[in-house]
C-alpha cells in the first residue's frame, strides 16, 4: 500500500460512508476495547491526581483540574505529587515505579491504534503509520486482533496498577 497512492491517484471514491473499508467485525470489537480502556484509564488518573491533590473524590473541583489537560500533563502532575506525598506516604513512588512504565506501554500501544491509517493490504489488515522526526518515513505493518486484545489488557493492567497505587492513600 503506497501512500501517495491513497491520496493522489484518482481512485474511485464510494457514494456512502458505510460502503469505506469494511473491517472485519472482530477487528471493530477489539479497537472499540483498546478505547473503551483507554477512557477508564484517563478517568482513573483523573481520579488518582484528584485524591492526590487533596479533594474529595465527590467534589467536581479536581475534574475541572484535569478536564483540560493534556496526557503528558496529567503524567507529569501525577509523578510530581506522589514526589511531594512520599514523606507522608512512602508507599506511593515504589507504586508509581510499578505503574509509570505500564501506563507508557499502554500509550504506545494506543498510540499504535489510534493514529495512523487503517487498510486491508492482499486480504490482510494493516497500519499506515507516518514519522517525520528528521526525515520523512512510512511504514505498513500487519497487525492481528490479537495484537490489539493484548494492547487493551495492557491498557486495563495499566490502569489497575495506578488504581492500586492510590487506593487506601
């Protein structure tokens, strides 16, 4: 699947959306997952940086705190207070240590999932990513309903262990 190919040759174009790449059902159901888990995890570390920073989990005042941010700042201010808690509660950066590297798997994994272009290449479906760090890159890659059913249990262990991390605080 060359990529130039996509967007500058003329190719037929469908008259409904519904009529554009048909996946394989199964696919359908394990992406809907892989972003299923990553909203749970969004929220539990919406949560996590709430009970943190001292509000009660009932007050929406931690929401509009982490409503807006991006998920590198929601990384960043989760680390910076379980590094301002750990005199008061040592527990929470060996958790962290435990929870920081599987939520990093878990955004490279959605990260696989969600950007990109999806295709079906000789009957297999495949992802068109693109890299212009430096220079101008493409790459197709197959990938199975089993890589994306492991991406979403990563996603979930993920938000497990940052759950753990803040339970009974």
């Amino acid at each position: 699947m060359e990529y130039w190919a996509l967007v500058m040759e003329d190719h037929p174009y469908p008259e409904t959306f519904e009529e554009w790449r048909q996946f394989p059902e199964p696919y359908l159901t394990a992406i809907g997952r892989v972003v299923v888990n990553w909203c749970n995890l969004e929220s539990v570390v919406d949560k996590a940086i709430g009970k943190l920073a001292g509000f009660n989990l009932d007050d929406p005042t931690g929401v509009i705190v982490t409503a807006h941010m991006t998920w590198p700042q929601k990384m960043d201010t989760l680390q910076a207070l379980v590094g301002i808690l750990n005199a008061q509660y040592p527990h929470l950066t060996p958790k962290f240590n435990i929870a920081n590297p599987l939520v990093k798997q878990a955004q490279k994994g959605r990260n696989r999932i969600v950007h990109g272009l999806w295709g079906i290449e000789d009957g297999v479906v495949c992802k068109l990513n693109a890299s212009a760090r430096g220079t101008l890159k493409f790459r197709v890659e197959p990938i199975s309903v089993e890589e994306i059913a492991e991406i979403s249990l990563n996603i979930g262990n993920a938000a497990l262990a940052v759950l753990k991390m803040v339970l009974n605080k």
